[in-house]
C-alpha cells in the first residue's frame, strides 16, 4: 500500500510541472500597422508632381558671382608727369627773348612684402628742354635712376632688416657747357655709377622712414667714351702721353671703390595737399679717399591743386670729389690741370600735369 502512494505521489507531482511549462507566457516582437498615408502635395513653395518640382518664385542673381583669387603681395605706382613754364613778349619795351621749357618724368615703384621678406624697386627718369628765341634748344634736366633694394628680417614685428641694396643711376643725352656744342662734358653712360653692397635697414612705413646703412659697398664707375676718357673724367685713370703728345695708353673705362654707403629716404604731409620728400645719399671710399665724403641729396616739394594738376619746388645737391672743374689744357688737349671739386647744385619750379596708372 505504501509503495501505491509513492507512485501516486510522484505522478502528481510531474502533471503540476507539465501544466506550469504550458502556461508559461512567450515574448514575441512588437509589430507595428501603419496606415496609408495621403502623398503630399506641396512643401512650402514647392508644387511636387511626379518627380517634377518647380519653383513658385525664383530669385536671379544681380551680381555674378566672384570666384576667390589669392591676395597679391606685391604693390605698385605708375606716374608720369608733364611741367611747362612759358614766356611770350609782344612789343614789350624792357625786352626779352620768347621761351618755352618742358620737363617729363615717368616714375614706377614694384614693391613686395610678405611677413619676414621685403623687396622695394623703383625706376625714375626724367628729362628737360628749353627752346629760346634767338639759339638753339637746351638741355635743362637729365637723369636715369634704378634702385632695388631687399631685406629679411627674423621676426614680423622688428623694423630691422638684413639688406642688399644696388643702384644705378646715368643719363640719356649728351651734356654741353653751353654755348660749346663740340665737346660733350657728359654722355649716356658717362659716366654711369652703380652701387652694389649689403648692410641693414630700418623701415617705418607709418613715419615713412627708410635708412639704409652698409660698411661695405662697391661703387664702379663708367665711363665708356674713351674721348672722356683719356681726359680721366669722373675719376677714371686717364691716358698718358709722349712728350710730343702721341698716345701711349687710352684711359681706363672703369673706376672701382669700395666704401660705406647711407640712404635715407623721407616722406612728410607739411599740410592739406603739400608733400615734401627727401632723398640722401652719403658715400665714403675707404681706399683712395678715405674721410671724402660723396653727397647726394634732393628736396622737393610737391603742392597738389587737384587729382591732376600739381605743381612742385625742388633742389637737388650733388658732391663728388672725382668730378674736377675748370681744367686747363695745353695746346694739343692735354690736361695740365685738372682742376678742382665743386658743390652742384640744381634748382627746379614747375606746374604741370600729373596722371597715375
């Protein structure tokens, strides 16, 4: 009897195991039924058709578009300038002679600057006539000078530059003691200079200060007339001659010195519509001359009536030792004295006509 109540017992006990396995709830995905939806018709401006959309109102560019161009460090001036000064007489009882004068200048300037890097160049030449009544026309302003000059620095901030610097400067014409027409005292490339050294320079280009200062420049000199020459004109070695005057050696062509060199260049506003600038040049020969100081120094000033109409006052200075005035010659031409150095001085008035490019 006991082991029939055993068995019952365990029977019982796996039908109540069975039945909690069939209730046991199961975990199945959540499934969502949506609707159709209505196909929209319009957005905003916009009319949809098919695949087709067009524009309820359409906004035209009024200005083409401008594509991005790299910032040009490079800057530049373009000048030409034309000065007249005239005199007419008609029955004038003091007298004088009728006369026109005209000087043209074209100035450029091509200047680079980019953080540590500057490089500034500039080209100017000038040249004058006067035509009188009663002689022939006359020079009156002849010049052609070239500068460049770069220069590096360590940081953006300093004013202070490592610098090379070269200039050259000649003429176009021939040059005359008037009234000699026959023997030039000057020609293209005689003389011509051309300075090539390196030092350092200070730039401020909010007080429009640029100095330049090298212990050690070369300046050459030329002179490529061999009549001028054999004269010894400008510094050059001179020819030399028998006692009858018979040439034994032509003159050399070519003076080279090595020196200091210091250039200032200086721009002010004195007022409304007045500009003075300053150019010095100083040089000083270590071998030949040494304590010879070469100047060349101009001054102008500049008074503008309107954007195209100035008119300008300047001086212009020049020492050199090696140009000699009042030679003496003997007979046959030969220099006996070569005279002496001489401060040059040059002074111009003129209103004219002045266009940027």
């Amino acid at each position: 009897m006991k082991n029939i109540f055993l068995t019952l017992f365990f029977l019982i006990g796996l039908m109540s195991i069975h039945a909690q396995e069939q209730v046991k709830p199961k975990v199945v995905d959540t499934i969502v039924i949506r609707t159709q939806q209505q196909k929209a018709e319009s957005i905003a401006n916009l009319r949809i058709k098919d695949t087709l959309v067009v524009l309820d109102s359409a906004i035209t560019l009024k200005e083409r578009f401008k594509s991005f161009k790299m910032p040009s460090f490079w800057s530049k001036k373009n000048r030409f300038g034309l000065n007249f000064s005239e005199v007419a007489f008609v029955n004038w009882n003091a007298g004088g002679n009728n006369s026109v004068s005209a000087i043209a200048s074209v100035y450029f300037e091509r200047n680079y600057k980019f953080r540590y890097i500057t490089w500034d160049n500039s080209l100017d030449l000038r040249y004058g006539l006067n035509a009188q009544e009663g002689r022939e026309v006359r020079k009156t302003d002849d010049q052609i000078r070239l500068s460049s000059t770069f220069g590096y620095r360590s940081d953006t901030i300093s004013k202070w530059y490592y610098s090379g610097k070269l200039n050259f400067n000649t003429q176009f014409a021939n040059g005359y003691k008037y009234p000699d027409r026959e023997h030039p005292k000057s020609r293209f490339m005689a003389p011509g200079y051309l300075f090539l050294g390196v030092g350092t320079s200070y730039i401020d280009e909010a007080k429009k200060v640029n100095v330049y200062i090298s212990p050690l420049t070369q300046k050459a000199t030329f002179v490529i007339d061999q009549d001028l020459a054999n004269q010894g004109a400008f510094g050059v070695q001179a020819a030399t001659y028998d006692n009858e005057g018979n040439l034994i050696t032509p003159g050399k062509r070519v003076y080279m010195e090595l020196g200091f060199l210091a250039t200032n260049k200086y721009e002010r506003e004195l007022g409304e519509n007045v500009l003075m600038k300053s150019n010095l040049a100083l040089y000083m020969d270590y071998l030949k001359s040494f304590g010879n100081m070469d100047v060349d120094w101009s001054l102008d000033f500049h008074f503008k009536v309107n954007e195209h109409i100035t008119s300008s006052i300047g001086t212009h200075i020049i020492y050199d030792d090696d140009i000699k005035f009042d030679q003496v010659k003997n007979e046959d031409g030969i220099i006996t004295d070569p005279g002496s150095a001489k401060i040059q001085f040059k002074q111009l008035l003129g209103v004219g006509v002045v266009y940027a490019f």
